[in-house]
C-alpha cells in the first residue's frame, strides 16, 4: 500500500503521446527476433535475470509509468495519497519501500455493536486518501480525507517493497496449500498456518500471495487496486472512483474520462513489478542462520531449502485481454522470500482489528524476509526501527519461537539478528 504524499507538484507528463509510442512499438516488439534473452541483471532495481528483448523492453517502460508523476486530467484524484507509484515505493530505489522518513498509509473502520466489522466505506474507509487535486486545480473545492469521529480501528501501514514480486505470484497456489496442510498436521511450537483465500480479478476463489494480510491475490490485481486506491486511477479491475469521505464529487473535480485508463498503462506498470527482482542476500553469519531454523523462525520464515518453486508454464499479458508469452525467466525458478505466505495469529500485541477475507483482526500473513538488508523499519506499521525489537514484538502462534529466542545468549541473539539483517 502507498503512503501520504510528499507534496510534490504534479509535473504535467505528456500521456497520451506515451500510449501513443507504446501503441507504435507494440509490433516491432512482437517480432520473433525480439523474443532473444538478454543478459542478466543483478543491480537492485533491476529486472529478473534472462529476460527476452521483449521483456526488457515491456519492463523498462512499466519502469518509465512507475516513476510518473500523475495530474488530474489523466485522472489523479479527486481524493490521493501519492501522485506516483514511486513516491513511496522508493528506499532504496524505486521498486523499495517507505523512504526514511516513515511515510505510511491510515487505514480506519469500526466495530459494529455486534462486533462484526465496519469498514465505514459511507465516511471514505478503509484507506484515509488525505490529498485533493484542489491543491493544484483551484476550480475543485475539495478537502482531502481525515479520519471520522466514530472511526473505533485506526492503524498504519508500512508500505512493502516490490522486489521480487512477480516470482511471488508465479508460485502455485497448490504449493501454499500443501505447506499449510503440513503445518497444521505437525502444529511444531504451536505453529499452524492457514491460507486466506480470496476472490481474484476474475472471481476465482484462489490463495492471497499480498498485502500483510494476504488480501489481494494476484500482482495484477494489487496494481490496479493501488493506482485506485492511492492515486484515485480507475482502470478494468478496480474501475469505481474514490468517493472523498463518501460524498459525491463535486463537478468541477472530475475532469478526466472514466475509466481513467482502458488498460494498457494498468498492465505496463504490473510489467515493472512482475519482472522486478528480488534483492540479493549477502554473506549472512552461519551460527546466526542455524539458529534461524533451531530456534523455529523457519517455521513460517521458510527457509530457501525447504522453499518454494514457481510453476513450469507462467503466462504474462503483453496486453491487457490480449496476447500472452510464456515466460522462461519466471519459470521453474526457486523462490528464496523467507515466508510461507500463508496467515498466523500473532497475538494481542500486534493486531489491528482489521479483518481481510478470512483474515481475523490479529492474523497476519508472514512477511518475506528478502530485502531486510535495505529496509530500516519494520513489522506492518513500521513501529519498530530495530530487528531485535520487531522480534520480540510477535506473540501469538510465535510464542514459543520468541522463547527459544530468549534463551539464546547476547552473542547467539546477535548472530541471528546478523544473519536475518543481511538477507
């Protein structure tokens, strides 16, 4: 999820004449002898290695829509939390995290009186969007959001990094359930977790793979609902205008077409981030990672041995409801992300009350730990600025984990904090 916005004016970036130029390429690009692969890429920001032409080419100009600022005659707003995706995915580069100022999203509801969820979607929840394009459209009288007297849940969110995320979604949803069958029939330290399953782009029930929660199953999915959610884009799968605190727009603040995109820029930028590769681990301390499975992290932090793989055959749209390829790079490849994506109970101390699908106020879905190495905060809602703290932050299902790792000693802690800190 995207982050309150920096401020920043909103460049006014030629769009059409981009569609424009993506539209007159689209056949040189499906050319055959632009399907070779490329040598790969290990600098971070960079795409997955062995890459088609083809690829590259449809990853660098997902790259180029990521890091676009976005007005409101292409259809920011009215109601925003970023002008661009990179606003706050963007530590250390774009495609990371929160920048270091701790920038993150607001979500707000409520508990009905029979405790049931309200997500007070009449008052603009569950995501607080607190920018108008007022600010730069003076014909709109619009204030941005703010949260409601009667909102009884408010919580942060951290915004996640991207690395690696299209390998992520190539994993089978038959390989989760198979881990959380296994995990429920051994229960080792009272670690048993469940997959949240969830309605995809299409209706299909099928396994979350993102959000904390493990809420959106798909990567196409999550772009679409963020470039609506944070940045008031309406496209095919999330086509509804953000209404600002619930309330009609007002008409002089809705300029742009609807769907503000047909798309085509919806599927460019899900190229950027499918093909987006994971961070690299560095050295890591070898006490510190045989402690990681000792001590029972890699019950729910898998570790890359016990893993998973993606699918032998992952389909990528070129176009949206259009041509599709195969692609080799993503393919039959080990997927190191140190989580078994599925949901665990963590205890009072973290929950938030929020419940997502099957998701319960306190269950969260474990978080890859791949990337650690460049973050500087942690845990959902970016509480804790030290590993040590974030640790000892779980409970719940993690209780007895949390215990063995109490009994370490100082310089035992400390090598697996090292080991952790350098994936």
């Amino acid at each position: 999820m995207r982050t309150s916005s920096c401020g920043s004016l909103v460049s006014r970036i030629a769009v059409p004449s981009l569609v424009v130029v993506l539209t007159a390429t689209a056949f040189w690009l499906l050319t055959p002898s632009r399907l070779r692969v490329v040598k790969a890429q290990t600098t971070l920001g960079g795409p997955i290695a062995n890459l088609t032409t083809l690829e590259t080419q449809m990853f660098n100009q997902g790259k180029a829509l990521y890091l676009q600022n976005w007005d409101a005659p292409h259809g920011l707003g009215p109601v925003y939390t970023q002008t661009q995706c990179s606003g706050c995915h963007q530590s250390p580069v774009a495609g990371g995290g929160a920048p270091g100022n701790g920038k993150k999203d607001t979500l707000f509801g409520a508990l009905n009186s029979d405790g049931s969820f309200n997500p007070l979607t009449n008052e603009g929840g569950i995501l607080l969007q607190n920018q108008s394009i007022s600010q730069f459209q003076p014909s709109c009288v619009l204030a941005g959001e703010v949260v409601p007297a009667d909102a009884t849940l408010v919580d942060k969110r951290l915004p996640p990094q991207n690395f690696g995320m299209g390998l992520i979604d190539a994993i089978p949803d038959s390989l989760i359930l198979a881990q959380a069958a296994a995990e429920d029939a051994s229960g080792m330290l009272g670690v048993a977790g469940t997959a949240n399953m969830v309605t995809d782009q299409n209706g299909n029930t099928v396994v979350g793979k993102f959000g904390y929660k493990a809420e959106s199953a798909t990567l196409v999915q999550i772009v679409a609902e963020a470039m609506n959610g944070e940045l008031g884009l309406t496209n095919p799968i999330a086509p509804n205008e953000q209404l600002p605190q619930g309330q009609p727009i007002p008409p002089a603040c809705n300029t742009a077409p609807e769907p503000n995109d047909d798309g085509s820029r919806m599927v460019s930028i899900y190229h950027f981030v499918v093909y987006l590769a994971p961070n690299q681990a560095g050295v890591g301390n070898s006490n510190g990672q045989a402690l990681f499975t000792s001590v029972g992290c890699s019950l729910c932090h898998l570790s890359p041995t016990t893993g998973y793989t993606t699918g032998p055959n992952v389909t990528i749209p070129v176009v949206w409801n259009g041509r599709t390829i195969v692609s080799q790079a993503l393919s039959n490849q080990p997927v190191p992300l140190y989580s078994d994506l599925l949901l665990h109970d963590m205890g009072p101390g973290l929950a938030d009350g929020f419940p997502f699908g099957q998701a319960t106020g306190s269950q969260f879905r474990t978080t890859p730990l791949w990337g650690l190495s460049t973050r500087t905060t942690y845990l959902h809602d970016g509480r804790a600025s030290k590993l040590q703290v974030a640790i000892l932050e779980h409970g719940g299902e993690a209780t007895q984990v949390i215990g063995n790792f109490r009994k370490l000693s100082p310089s035992d802690q400390a090598d697996l904090i090292s080991f952790i800190g350098s994936l």
